[in-house]
C-alpha cells in the first residue's frame, strides 16, 4: 500500500508545474527588458542584502525582491529594488541597501552576462532533442564595466535521454 501511495505522488509530482519567476529588468534609453540573470546574487554581501530588503517571498519571486538595472556610458548599475514584487511593491534605493554612498554606483561585484530577448520564443524539436530558442542581445560585464555587446541565437535543450536542462550560447 505504502508503495502504490509513493507512486501515485510521483505520477501527480511529475506533472505539476512552477510558477515563473518575476526576472529582473533593464533599462536602457528609455526602454525596460527582462533579463535572464541575477546579478545581485553575485555580491559578496548577498545574504546581508536580502536581510536588510526584509521581504516575505511568494511563489512568483522566492528571493523577496525584483532588481532594476540600468546600462549607460559602458557602466552597469543597480538602481533600487522592488521589494516584494508580488503584492504591494516598496521600492528601496540600492545605495541605502548595499551601503554605499551617491545615486549611481556601478555594479563592481558583478563579472558575467546580461541576456535579453529580442525575439519571440520558438518551440523545437531535432533528433530526439527538444527545448526552446531565440534570439537575444547579450551584454558581457566585467566588474561593473561594458566590454562587448552582441546579438545572438540563445538554445535552451533538454536531452531526453536524462531530462537534464543544457545551455548553449
């Protein structure tokens, strides 16, 4: 009995669904855009941080808080953070939270990419691989500071054999 109640649970788990989670934006010249990364999470004081914005989570933002980023003159910055995205959202200026003084300070702590997309997501389907794709501008940061800007095709696959999510960019 014990075992047909564990497989029924497992049949159900499998095909439950997430909620999606509320992505951080971009703002550049006058426009916003969902990026693909955290970048926030990358500060040394991470933990710190989300102790001061102090936020109940929800299903759609399990970190509490949605970032608001802004590219300009090649530099990177966090504007503020939208503290519980969900419900009724308080913004909170970065500065105050990271400790920092003045109203732009680049993102130092962050070395990566920031992904947008910029085309409508297709479905795909080639030699028993499947996922998703699109095409994307992908801004490579180093330390707070623009090094290069490019457009490319961004594949998201899971292999079948393992259901294992690969990334290619």
């Amino acid at each position: 009995m014990r075992y047909l109640l564990l497989f029924v649970l497992l049949l159900f788990s499998s095909l439950s669904y997430s909620t999606q989670q509320i992505k951080d934006e971009l703002e550049m010249n006058g426009s916003k855009f969902d990026i693909d990364e955290y970048p926030l999470q990358e500060h040394s004081n991470y933990e710190l941080i989300v102790k001061k914005v102090n936020s109940r989570e929800c299903t759609g933002s399990r970190r509490g808080y949605q970032g608001q980023w802004l590219i300009q003159n090649n530099k990177f910055y966090l504007l503020y953070l939208v503290k519980n995205p969900c419900m009724d959202s308080e913004y909170l200026n970065a500065n105050e939270i990271l400790g920092e003084e003045g109203f732009l300070n680049v993102a130092t702590w962050y070395t990566g990419n920031v992904t947008f997309r910029i085309s409508p997501v297709e479905l795909y389907r080639v030699d028993g691989d499947s996922g998703i794709k699109y095409e994307a501008v992908v801004y490579t940061i180093n330390q707070g500071n623009v090094t290069s800007r490019e457009i490319k095709d961004i594949i998201r696959s899971w292999n079948d054999s393992n259901k294992s999510l690969k990334q290619d960019k």
